[in-house]
C-alpha cells in the first residue's frame, strides 16, 4: 500500500547555514506520527495544520530558517499545496 508524507522545504535565514539541506521529512507533529495512506489525507492534514508546521520548523531550526514550501510526497511522486 502507497504511503504520503509532508515534505517541507526551507529557506535559510542565515548565511552560515546556506549550504545545509534544505528540506525536510516532517514525520511527527505534536508527538503524532505523520503518515499517511491517502493524498488527500495528507493535503488536509497539511492545509488544517499549516501554521504548526510553520512553527514547528521555525523552532527546530532556530528560528535560522523559513518554511517556503509544503509537499505531500508517495511514491508516485510530489503534489505541491
């Protein structure tokens, strides 16, 4: 069975860290595992939970890096939001 995750691109703030990697697997949030067995599942879970997206990456990042883009990724490929 095909499984979705949230991939979340990042524009770094700091031009220390430019070179670091860029985008990330979202695989937990607020202790949840972020899996999921259907697009749309993910894409919703994606558009009710943005803003704690946002600032989960901006804290684990130190507030170094700016999510830029939200990606729902199977293995059949990406669906921007």
């Amino acid at each position: 069975m095909e499984t979705f995750i949230i991939i979340v691109a990042l524009l770094w703030v700091s031009p220390e860290k430019s070179g670091e990697l860029s985008a990330f697997e979202l695989t937990h949030l607020e202790g949840k595992s972020l899996k999921f067995y259907q697009m749309q599942q993910c894409l919703d879970h994606v558009s009710h939970n943005y803003v704690k997206i946002v600032l989960s990456m901006r804290d684990v990042h130190e507030n170094q890096a700016v999510p830029f883009q939200i990606f729902c990724k199977g293995s059949k490929g990406v669906v921007e939001l």
